[in-house]
C-alpha cells in the first residue's frame, strides 16, 4: 500500500530506500513489510508497506516488484539498504 502523495513525494527524495520486515505483536500473526526513504532535511519518509502472513522469497519479490513499478518509477540508480535478510538479497539481487 502507498499514497499518491507518498509516490509524488519520492520524487524530492534522495535516492537511497530502506527495506526491512518485523513481525506485529498481539492478537495478530502477521508480518510488516516496510520501506522508507529520507528526504532532504533527513528526516524519514514512508514510502511503501505491506502486511502479509509470512515473509518468504515470494513475498519479498512480489513486495519489490510492485515497488519498482508504482513507487520508484522503474529508476535504476536508487540504493537499497536492508539487513541482508537472504530473502531481500536474493530478490533484490534478481530485480
């Protein structure tokens, strides 16, 4: 899920994304995939996220997959930073 403003506003952001996951605690057992960028007074700007029941290979790749074509405009000089989780890795990697 992202807003329209979140996609215009990327626009006047610095080209550098952050990708990670957490899990949400209580009643629910989902999982947050999230992704920000930082704009130019460095101060965090969401961009993407999603929930999701499990992160695995496919939801990681569907995740970046919609990313690059409703958020990031298909750019390819954006720097990913994440955790190196094997899944982000290897998604990024093959995207």
């Amino acid at each position: 899920m992202s807003f329209e403003a979140y996609i215009e506003g990327f626009k006047y952001c610095r080209l550098v994304i952050n990708i990670d996951g957490t899990h949400l605690y209580g009643q629910y057992d989902e999982k947050l995939l999230i992704t920000i960028a930082f704009d130019a007074n460095n101060r965090i700007f969401s961009l993407f996220f999603t929930m999701v029941d499990k992160k695995n290979s496919f939801k990681w790749r569907w995740f970046l997959l919609c990313l690059q074509k409703y958020v990031t405009d298909d750019r390819t000089s954006i720097c990913i930073i994440s955790d190196k989780h094997a899944s982000i890795k290897n998604r990024v990697a093959k995207i």
